[in-house]
C-alpha cells in the first residue's frame, strides 16, 4: 500500500472510532442522568467508558473461544454457540460494567446496574429507530 493512501486511511478510521467513542460516552452520560446518579466528568467518562468496553470485550472473546472449541469438540453446530454465547455473556457483561462503575464512582452496585440497564435501553431505542427508518425507506421506495 502506497504511504500516502495510507493516512486518509488512519484519518478516516480515527474519525469513525472517535464517533463512536462520542456516542458511547454521550449515552452514558445520559443514563447517569436519568438514573440521577453522579456524573463524572468528560475526560473521567471516556476513560470508564473505556474500559467498560475493554474488560467485558476481553471476558466475551476468551469465554467465546472456550464456548467455541467446546462446540466443536461435540460437533454441535457453531452457530448455536453464538447464539448461546449472547445468552450468558450478557448477564457476565452486566455484573462486570455495573459492579466496575459502582467501584469507579463510588456509587452502589444497584446504582451501577441501573445505569447499565438504563444504557442498553437507550441503544435499544437508538437501534429501533434506524431499522424502523430504514425499513419505512424501503416501504416508501416499494411500486
């Protein structure tokens, strides 16, 4: 690859990972509030934000890849060990986020819960609405 298209490349996958680091740290900051929980600070938000995408990334791809060689091993179709796997990796990441922004913050482990909760609710909401708008755009576009 040639250097110089190399750089609008890095700009350009910059400017898509601070968007969605901005997003992420705008949700959560968002939940602190409707949860009325302290809020932390910009630059202390982008760093539990950080690491409350690091740590539970972490535990999801070494239990995927436990999940995975056992699948394999019994010869079960692997594409049941994805769906298996989003099953019990949600109530690990949700201790694992509630419990590291209840110590971060000082804040109760049913306070950190809530603002999880309250998270992937908004993202929830976020994600309905695009598909929703998608799909009106292809049932506007039908003849």
């Amino acid at each position: 690859m040639n250097p110089a298209q190399l750089i609008p490349v890095l700009v350009c996958l910059g400017m898509v990972l601070l968007t969605v680091v901005g997003f992420e740290v705008f949700v959560f900051r968002l939940a602190c509030l409707i949860c009325r929980v302290p809020q932390p600070g910009l630059l202390r938000s982008f760093g539990m934000v950080s690491v409350l995408l690091t740590v539970p990334a972490v535990v999801d791809a070494v239990f995927g890849a436990g999940l995975t060689q056992v699948y394999r091993a019994g010869g079960y179709p692997l594409w049941e060990a994805g769906v298996v796997q989003f099953f019990l990796a949600l109530p690990a990441h949700m201790a694992i986020c509630s419990f590291t922004h209840a110590q971060m913050m000082g804040l109760k482990v049913g306070e950190g819960l809530a603002v999880w909760f309250v998270d992937k609710l908004l993202k929830a909401v976020v994600l309905l609405t695009v598909v929703g708008g998608v799909a009106l755009l292809f049932v506007i576009g039908r003849p």
